[in-house]
C-alpha cells in the first residue's frame, strides 16, 4: 500500500507540474496577432535599453517599464533594445516577442 501511495503522489506532482507550465503558455488568436502588429506598425515607440532583463518569454520586466496599450487587446507593448515585446500587464512577463 505505502508504495502504491508514494507512486500516486508522485504522479500527482508531475501532473501539476505540467499544469503549471501550460498556464504559461498564451495563446494568441490570429485576429488579435493582425490587430497587435498593425497597431504596432502605426504607433512606433523609441527603443529603452533594460539592463539585466533577457527578452525571453516569462522573463517579467521591472515596474520601471512603460507599457502601453493596444486597442481592444489585453496585453501592452514596449520596444526594448529595438525589439518590440508583447507583456501581460497582470504579471508584467513577456508573452512575446517580435523580430
């Protein structure tokens, strides 16, 4: 019984683990990718350096950041080190990141 339990916990944890990372992972619908580049093509911003921050997705940028606002979108932009970077602005972690 005792090994029996210890397996299911530990089926457990890497179930929830898996959980954990797929809320990571934001989806964005191709109408909402048309209206964010678009948007960014009309609204450039001058480029901020963000010394020590990786621009790699997860990585949360400092609440020293401006983000701004994409119309009818949730998520906020900034350009940093001439790369524009799409945030969600609850956590303030990159979701992407555009070449």
């Amino acid at each position: 019984m005792k090994m029996h339990l210890t397996g299911a916990a530990a089926a457990l944890l890497l179930f929830a683990g898996v959980g954990a990372v797929a809320a990571q992972d934001v989806i964005i619908q191709p109408e909402q990718e048309t209206v964010i580049r678009q948007y960014v093509k009309k609204q450039p911003l001058a480029s901020v350096k963000v010394p020590g921050v990786e621009l790699n997705i997860g990585t949360a940028l400092p609440d020293t950041v401006e983000l701004h606002e994409v119309p009818d979108v949730k998520y906020r932009y900034v350009v940093i080190d001439n790369r524009t970077v799409l945030v969600d602005p609850s956590t303030r972690k990159i979701i992407k990141v555009y070449d």
